[in-house]
C-alpha cells in the first residue's frame, strides 16, 4: 500500500470512531449546523492538493444510511440462482466423450453445447444492461430464473440419442439466463452491501458462479457412468436433467417470493446520492460511449477478456485434456476440475476480503495475473508427467489464481469507472470474456487435434502473456493520467475557521462536509 493509501485509511478509521463515539453531529444538530456534502475534482496533476474548479462543485446534502441483515440473504439467493446456471453450463462438456457417443456427434457439436452460453452473450449483453439501469436487479433476476427453470425443463424430454436439437434448445434457454447473471455480483454489492464490504461480496457473489462450476464438474461424471448400454444411459441421463430442473425451479420461486429490488434505506452515502440522482441526469448511451473512451478501462477489457477466456477454454475442454493421458479418468477429470474451482473460490475470496481491507487495486489486480501466468506454464508441462497427483496440485495452483482475478477484474472496473453504472461496466467486460472464450475454445480444440494437449496450453500462455503486458500498460496510464471519478477527486472534511484533512474513500462519493 502507498503512503496516500496509508494516510486515507487511517483517516477513514478515525472517522468511522468519531462517529460511534458521536462525535459527528445528530440528525437535529446537522440542521443547525449547515452540513452539507460537495463533490470537488482534482486539478491536473497527481500532486495536486486544491481543486481546480470549486465554483463547480455539486452539492449533495448528508443522508440517513443503514445496513440490513437481509442483504446476506439477497446475496445468498443470487448465489444459488447463479450455481444453478453454472452447473449446467458444463454438465455435458465435463463428460464429453459419454454425450458424443450418446448422441452421435462430434467434438466441435459438443463443445457448442458450453460455447452457446459465450454466444448468446455478446448480442444480448447490451439490453439486458439497459433493462438493469432502467428496470432495477430485481426484474432482471426474476426473469433470468424463469430462463434458468425454461431451460432445465426442456432438456429433461431429451435423453434421447435422437433429440440433440431438444437439449441444444434447452441449453440455449439457460445461455440466456447467463446474460441476466454476469453483471449482477457488482451491482447487488453496490446496492446492498457497506463501503468496507462491497469487494467480499462482489466475491461471494461470484463464488455461487464458481460453486456451480464446481458441481458441474464433480457430479456429472457421478451421475451419468460410462455405460454401453444406451437405455441404461438415457435412464441416468433423465435423472440429471430433473435434478437440475428441480433445483431450478425451487429457485425460480425463491427469487419470485423472497428477493428484493434494494433496501429502504442506503447502505452508504455513495448511493444514497444515487438514488436522489434525477432520471435525466443519467444517459444510458452517453455511459457506454464514456467507458469506451475511458482508455485504462479498455484495457482492463481486454486483459480480463484474455484471462477468464482462457479459463473458459480449459473448463470446457479439460475432459479430452485428461482423458488423452489418462484414458478412462473421466470421474478424475471431474474431480480435477473441481479443484481448480475450489482453489479458485479460496482465491476469489481471499483477494476479496484482501481489496477490502487494502484498496491496492493496481498491485494486487497485476500480481494475481502474473501468477496465473506461471499457473498455466506449470500446469502445461506437467500434464503429460504420467501422475495424476501432479494434475490435481498444479490444477489447484492455476485455479487459485485464475478463478481469483475474476471478482478483482470486476471490483477494479467499479473503481475506474466510478461513477458509471456497475452492471455496465460489468456487462463489458463479460462481453469480452465471452468473445475470447468463443476463440480460445475452437483453437485450443483445433490445436489439440492436430499437435497434441501442450500445444494448445501454450497457446493459452501465450494470450495470459499478452495479457500481463496489458495490464502493466493499464497500470501505468493510471499512474500518469486521471482516470476515473473515485481516484481524482478531492474529499475533505472542513469546518468553519479550522484545518482540512484530504481523504481518497473508495465506494463512496467525494464529499465536502462543511459545518
């Protein structure tokens, strides 16, 4: 953590005692005594400790905020909602080689059945970011459930070798509840969570994605054996697919019963000046075309896009990846990726609590992409070692690390877009994933066919490589140039004849108490 870094969160601590020893003023007192809130930007340069354009500021008055127990349980029926989704985005890609034969299909068909839920993405992310600005969260989820639930129960009438079109419909359905997915972790958080939590839960948030990753690759292989029997295979096939449309369903009316739009009041100040924010104030175009020309975010874009792509690509071709040197592992394949999600859910988790403990966005966003790199190096020339083992450390090593970055990408793109809308923000840099995915997917598989597993690994490296340099590039605009509305912007607190403290409080708008 810098020194500015150092003397910001000390000060906030301070602050936050100030208040509970009542030190700050009561609702009666703030009245009398003028309290108001101003944002103030920063001048041009870095060092610049008087705003450049105080005749501009905004006035905001102080509102009453508050944090409720519910929002754990929000955040929990996202979660699940999410797992489920996830799970049946690799039901079929951890056992590929059951389903082509079940099916009588080949690899790219089946790899179409995982790289659906990249492609309905990119040309839906745009109205469904509108419906979340315009609608609220809680339209948007109820309706990506009700996807969710469609989806699962058209795919139990297919277990059938004759209704591949049935379950690529299904599939297809559950692709579009993805869409009403992705972009959600960061937004919920803002919504619901307190300054000093919104990067755990944004974490956990994603963890309910991970947690169906992970179940997508342990039960699969449990519930549907490798038989050749095709009746009894249909049979055990069935049973999975009303699994998960059970399970889908019971969350579909959790969310329509239980789930919420936000709390009655604020949990910070940050929204609570959102929520007094008039609807033309807000330009939903006018966001998109700032954060395309917003030039640190479009790198962050493109080096998110990269890593998760790759995580992708291995997520949905690790069976044939374990399957080459392992012949017959395919419940150790599962297993396998199981581990690369847990020790992605750990790692996720972990850069959470840390960001919300530190704020050091830059060194810990560069840092986790640099070791997923050396992750990926070490997984792919030690895959064909002839020791499972190895396969589950070095799995669980990359997985750490790779899983780890994605609630990092998402909480950095909040701080350097603030104050654009974080499903926005979120919504692109899913679009970027997914297209990456799409790519690495086909030619890590055509790579496989043709030169072998540790030809298209290092295919992999090679983007994580390109990756790296991007992000050190997006660090160093940072640190050269103003770049978002959060790490610019002066907050003091100043009273009348007395000193001023300048603060940088992420989460939060730049404010200006005056007494």
């Amino acid at each position: 953590m810098n020194s500015e870094d150092e003397v910001s969160h000390e000060w906030a601590e301070s602050l936050d005692k100030a208040r509970v020893n009542d030190c700050t003023p009561t609702g009666k007192e703030r009245n009398s005594l003028r309290e108001y809130a101003y944002c103030l930007p920063l001048g041009d340069g870095d060092d610049t400790l008087e705003p450049s354009a105080i005749d501009t500021a905004r006035l905001f008055p102080l509102m009453e905020t508050r944090l409720y127990k519910r929002r754990w349980v929000m955040l929990f029926i996202f979660s699940a909602y999410s797992m489920s989704n996830a799970f049946m985005w690799l039901q079929y890609g951890i056992i590929s080689n059951i389903f082509m034969r079940f099916y009588s299909i080949g690899t790219l068909a089946i790899d179409w059945l995982s790289m659906i839920y990249f492609l309905t993405y990119i040309p839906l992310i745009l109205p469904v970011m509108w419906l979340l600005d315009n609608r609220g969260i809680r339209d948007v989820v109820v309706v990506g459930s009700a996807y969710n639930c469609i989806g699962a129960w058209i795919k139990t009438g297919s277990a059938d070798p004759s209704m591949f079109a049935l379950t690529f419909f299904g599939q297809f359905m559950c692709s579009v509840a993805t869409v009403y997915i992705l972009g959600i972790p960061s937004r919920l958080a803002s919504l619901w969570f307190g300054q000093q939590e919104v990067s755990t839960a944004c974490s956990i948030g994603v963890l309910g994605n991970q947690l169906g990753i992970a179940i997508g690759f342990l039960v699969p292989p449990i519930l549907v054996p490798n038989v050749d029997d095709m009746d009894e295979l249909a049979h055990h096939i069935s049973i999975m697919f009303y699994i998960s449309a059970g399970v889908a369903t019971a969350i579909f009316v959790l969310v329509v019963i239980v789930f919420q739009e936000k709390p009655e009041l604020p949990p910070s100040q940050a929204q609570a000046q959102a929520r007094n924010m008039q609807p033309d104030e807000y330009s939903y175009t006018a966001s998109i075309f700032s954060l395309l020309r917003n030039k640190p975010f479009m790198l962050l874009v493109i080096s998110y896009g990269l890593n998760v792509g790759c995580f992708y690509a291995i997520s949905t071709l690790l069976n044939r990846m374990i399957i080459e040197h392992y012949p017959g592992e395919e419940v150790n394949a599962g297993r396998i990726g199981l581990t690369i999600v847990i020790a992605g859910m750990a790692g996720s988790l972990i850069c959470g609590v840390w960001l919300d403990k530190t704020k050091t966005y830059k060194q810990t966003t560069l840092a986790v992409y640099i070791l997923s790199l050396i992750g990926m190096l070490v997984y792919a020339f030690t895959l064909n070692l002839g020791h499972l083992w190895v396969v589950f450390v070095t799995a669980g090593v990359l997985g750490f690390f790779m899983t780890g970055y994605l609630p990092l990408g998402f909480e950095y793109a909040v701080e350097l877009t603030y104050p654009e809308s974080e499903g926005t923000s979120s919504g692109l840099l899913n679009c970027s994933a997914q297209i990456f995915g799409i790519i690495f997917t086909i030619a890590q598989g055509k790579i496989m066919d043709k030169w072998g597993t540790l030809a298209g690994n290092i295919f992999l490296c090679i983007f994580l490589l390109i990756g790296t340099v991007l992000t050190g590039e997006m660090i160093f605009c940072m640190l050269t140039q103003k770049t978002s509305f959060k790490e610019n912007t002066l907050y003091k607190i100043q009273e009348e004849n007395m000193g001023v403290a300048i603060l940088k409080l992420p989460h939060q708008y730049a404010v200006l108490f005056k007494f």
